[in-house]
C-alpha cells in the first residue's frame, strides 16, 4: 500500500480526493504453468483486467473465486460476456451495481480464483474418463491502515488512496498498521519491506520513539500485523509529497509493489 502524507507547516496530510481512472491494465496468465500475477497501479488510479488461458490442448471448464479483498466498494467478478472454454476475463466492477466498471486506486485488491481444465486435442485424454485438472490463480496484495480511519468502514480504504491522512510536525504521531500479504492462506512465507520516500517523516516502533524504522525495512509474516508510529518532521511543500510504500516477496514469487 502507498499511503500519501502531506506535511504541512503545522500538520502532515495523510489524506483522498475523487480520481479518474486512467485506461484499463490487463495481466494474462497461462493455466496451469502460471499461479499468480500483480498489478503496478498509477495514479489516479485505474481498471483491472485478468486474463486466464489455458495452456495447448486444454480448455477451461469452469472458474470461481474463493476469496478477495472486501474492505472497499471495489469487487472482482467474471465478465461473461467474454469469458469463453479458452479464456476466463475478470474485471473489477462496483459492488452491488450491475456491469459498471470500478477504478481501482491501489494494488490491494487481491483475489484468489480456482478453476478446472480438461483435454481438448482430439484423442488426447485416451480411453476411459476425461481426466480433468485443477489450478489456482492469486492476485496477492499488500495493506497498509491509517489508524484513525479504520472507523470509517470501507471508505477508509478510498481515503487512504486518495486523500490520505495528516500527522502533525513536533507534534502527536500517526499510527498505521501494515498487514499480512493477502490472501493468508497463500502466502504464508511472504515478507513484506516497507520504504519511506522523504525525510520529511520517521517512522517509529512505538509512540515512545526508541527504535526508528528506515526505509528498507524487511517485515517477516510472523512479524505482520505491525503497529508503527509516523513522526512529522519537517514540513510539506504539496499535499500528498510523501509516501509510505510496501512491497511483497515470497519465494518463488518476484518482488511486485502495491500502491493503495
């Protein structure tokens, strides 16, 4: 997650303001050779769009997801309209309205599809029944909370993205809280390394200021969820002009960085 927080002279932003989406990205995985993919999304945000093929001589005979991120108004879903045995497309649409396409303002929302293949190549299965194969397909994502937005629900999740949130300079800090890599059950082993982009900030243990995070830091999954403190430090020349970003890793996964 990439939280944004605008030091001002007196306070520090962490703040959301209303985005337009900007063109759709679309990510293609090969089943069942290929298990994951990830999204780098810009501001102001954008479309997701999920590719699943089958590898030669297999088609898919069903799909389903059994998990996702549901902490903002933002849901994946499977576009019928496109989806085919040779191609199963999820998008990202607004929840509880029907066929509209939802921006999505950060790599936080992950999902977690299962689905069956079967042969296709004439006489490729043999005599006897059809076998049939299984495969998973993961879109992890990386969180990062504004402490005193939690209350709000799923409006906190759009407000860190957009707005974000203030800290105060010399004054009280900001608690955030970085989360386990999404979906749990699938990346137990993932680390997590947080990088801080100004000096305008430091990032703090505990609101006692003994042991100072710096940007780099590697965070184990034992370690997650974490409590963290913001200190404001210096004043911000715009708003949103620092940010918080968190990275996953998880072997044999490569390195990819959400931005919420």
């Amino acid at each position: 997650m990439n939280i944004r927080l605008s030091l001002m002279i007196f306070a520090a932003v962490l703040s959301a303001v209303v985005r337009m989406s900007e063109a759709t990205i679309s990510e293609t995985v090969t089943v069942p050779t290929e298990k994951y993919t990830a999204y780098i999304v810009p501001e102001p945000g954008t479309d997701l769009e999920l590719i699943i093929v089958p590898v030669v001589c297999r088609k898919i005979v069903s799909s389903t997801i059994l998990a996702q991120d549901t902490s903002d108004t933002v849901i994946w879903k499977r576009d019928e309209k496109t989806s085919t045995p040779a191609q199963h497309v999820y998008k990202t649409y607004r929840n509880g309205v029907a066929d509209e396409i939802a921006p999505v303002l950060s790599s936080r929302e992950w999902v977690w599809i299962h689905g069956i293949l079967r042969p296709s190549c004439p006489g490729g299965a043999g005599p006897g029944p059809v076998p049939l194969e299984e495969f998973n397909v993961d879109v992890p994502g990386v969180d990062i909370d504004i402490y005193d937005l939690l209350k709000r629900g799923q409006d906190e999740e759009e407000l860190e993205e957009s707005a974000g949130g203030f800290v105060c300079v010399a004054g009280s800090l900001k608690k955030i809280v970085i989360r386990k890599v999404k979906p749990e059950a699938r990346f137990r082993d993932a680390w997590t390394q947080l990088f801080i982009d100004s000096a305008k900030v430091k990032v703090w243990t505990s609101p006692a200021k003994t042991t100072q995070i710096t940007s780099g830091h590697k965070f184990t999954a034992a370690e997650l969820p974490r409590d963290l403190w913001v200190e404001g430090v210096a004043a911000s020349d715009d708003a949103r002009d620092v940010q918080l970003r968190a990275y996953y890793k998880t072997p044999p996964l490569k390195a990819m960085p959400t931005e919420d």
